[in-house]
C-alpha cells in the first residue's frame, strides 16, 4: 500500500518539495560549514520524495544515546536552520498541504505535508526510519520507563 502511495505522491506533487529540499541541501554545502545540514537535507529530501512507510524519529529516541545533534548543539543547529530554510521550507509544505485538503483524496497527502512541515522546522537530531522500527524503538523505551517504577 505504501508503494501506491509513494507513487501517487511522487506523481502530484512530492517531487517539487523534494527538489526544494535538494536546493537548501546545496545551498547548504556552499558553504563548508553548512555540510551537516546539507547532509540532513538531503536524508529528508529522500524522505520528502517517497513518505509513506517510513517516518522521522529523533535520534536519541531511537537509540536512547545523545549525540552532538540531540543535545545544546542541535539545538542551536535548529536555531540557524529555521532562520535561513526551515521556515521557508515549512510554508511550502503548509501551502502543498492546503492544496491537498482541497479533495478528499488528498487528505493523506496533505497530513503527510504537514508532518514534513514539523520536521522542516527542526531536522538537527532527527532520522529516517521504517514505520515498524520507529514503532520498536518507542515500545521498548516504553518497556525500559515501565521497569524503571517497579
């Protein structure tokens, strides 16, 4: 089902949020201090392009470590990026959203637009993964919290 779905969002529209991720990923690398979020552009352009059955999880949720990315640092990676593309790349999901709600076939896509609006609001510390591992990753940090009151 994902396949179908991948397919039908790359088709109407997907495409040209995620050339428009590609763009800030170059723009990024420019410059030499920008190649990290050039790299994580260029993770959620892949995202951006083909959506479904996968989702972005953070880091340290996945492997319950923090690194350089989830921690003060990323933060203020996530500052920067906001300012020069995150908000930038967040109205353009919104507005693709916006267009999707117009029909009822569109409703998926346009929740899927509005995931990746939150995500291009912040990506330092997050990663790509399948649904099912995310899913994982959440209920054994569930079970591990759950050992933690007995």
């Amino acid at each position: 089902m994902s396949a179908i779905g991948n397919l039908i969002w790359f088709l109407f529209g997907g495409v040209f949020m995620g050339l428009a991720w590609c763009f800030f990923g170059i723009l990024a690398f420019i410059s030499i201090i920008g190649i990290p979020w050039g790299r994580a552009c260029f993770v959620i352009a892949g995202f951006s392009f083909f959506p479904f059955g996968k989702e972005a999880i953070a880091r340290d949720e996945l492997t319950l470590n923090e690194d350089i990315g989830t921690g003060s640092l990323g933060f203020i990676g996530n500052v920067l990026w906001f300012i020069f593309a995150g908000f930038w790349l967040a109205i353009g999901h919104v507005i693709s959203a916006i267009a999707c709600f117009v029909t009822i076939i569109g409703i998926p896509f346009a929740i899927q637009h509005l995931k990746l609006a939150a995500i291009s609001i912040a990506p330092i510390g997050q990663t790509i993964v399948d649904k099912e591992v995310a899913a994982a990753a959440r209920n054994a940090n569930a079970r591990a919290e759950a050992d933690k009151w007995r």
